[in-house]
C-alpha cells in the first residue's frame, strides 16, 4: 500500500506546484471608471479561433461587472468607420476604435493555435474455451488530432492612454475542451486582483 501511495502522493504535489495564471493590475486601474469595454479578436496564428476565443470571453468579462459592446455591433461600426483592426494597433488606433465604440477600455488575447496528434494503441483479447495457449492478443494503433493552445494571455487596455490596465496569463496548454475552465481560472485571478488594493 505503502508503494502505491507514495507516487499518488509526488504526482498530485507536482501538479499543485505547476504554474498557474499570473495577474497584473495597474496601480491607476478602478472598476468604477472602466465600465463600458470592448473585446477585440484574440491575436494569434488562427483568425477563427480568435474570434470564437474572444466571443467564449465575453460572458467571463460579463460575469465580473463589465457592460460589453456586443461584438457583431462592434464589428458592422468598425467597418462603416473604416477602422480596420489588423496589424499591430499603435495608441491612437486603440484611442480611435474606443471612441468610435463609446468604450472606456479595449480587451486584446493573444494565443498560439497548433494540432496535436495522439497515439492510442488497444489491446483485444480473442479466448478460445479450453484451448488457453492459443488465446491471441490483437492491437489497434489509432491517431487522432487535437487543437491546442500554447498559453493564453488577456489585458485590458485604456482608450485614452493605450497602457495596459490588467493583464493576464494562462501559462499551460489548453485543448479545445479546456478552453472554458482556463477563462475561468483568468476570471477568478482578475477578480482577485480587483478586490486586492
């Protein structure tokens, strides 16, 4: 029992101690002045998926206060204004796409999209009654892809002065299925953060 135990033990210490998310508030940041906020297309090396993380976002940001701009909205304006977002956005960009959306702070992602592919071998047993040493074990080699992130990183950045009011990052990858309880864990460390003085 004893031998059981003790690597049961190793394994859940080591994974208490894996990184977890790391939060930044700026000094200046108040909840009370950054109302109105905005979720622009996570940046990353897949176009879709930045728009369905920074879509997964929203209710997140909802949860913790913050009145969203609703992001087809959001996107019709940008257009009719002929504010593109792609690119590296400098200040005045960031200041121009904010008082274009009436906004007081624009929310920016970053992430890295890669496929994954994983190997799963089955073992099938095939028994014949009485004949025991003919009993054959057959295996099945299977692949199958997955998406994963590397990390996901959010800030919260002013309108007005472009500096990064809140940041934060999830260091560990996330598959497809995780993505949720990662802006979870971000939630819970910005609400953390919030109520810290």
């Amino acid at each position: 029992m004893k031998k059981i135990l003790i690597p049961v033990l190793a394994a859940a210490f080591i994974a208490g101690c894996a990184p977890g998310v790391k939060t930044m508030k700026n000094q200046s940041f108040s909840a009370e002045k950054y109302k109105r906020i905005a979720v622009i297309d996570f940046e990353g090396n897949n176009q879709e998926a930045g728009s369905t993380l920074a879509e997964m976002f929203v209710p997140h940001l909802m949860e913790m206060g913050f009145d969203v701009v609703e992001r087809a909205n959001m996107n019709k304006l940008l257009k009719e204004q002929k504010a593109g977002l792609s690119g590296a956005l400098d200040s005045a960009s960031i200041h121009q796409i904010g008082k274009i959306l009436g906004v007081d702070a624009l929310v920016f992602g970053n992430f890295h999209y890669t496929k994954k592919e994983a190997k799963h071998t089955t073992l099938l047993s095939k028994k014949r009654p009485l004949r025991f040493w003919q009993n054959r074990t057959t295996a099945f080699t299977t692949f199958t892809s997955e998406v994963v992130l590397d990390g996901i990183t959010v800030r919260l950045v002013d309108i007005e002065t472009g500096k990064v009011l809140i940041s934060s990052n999830y260091p560990k990858e996330v598959n497809g299925e995780e993505v949720d309880a990662c802006f979870e864990e971000i939630t819970k460390s910005i609400k953390e953060n919030l109520k810290a003085k």
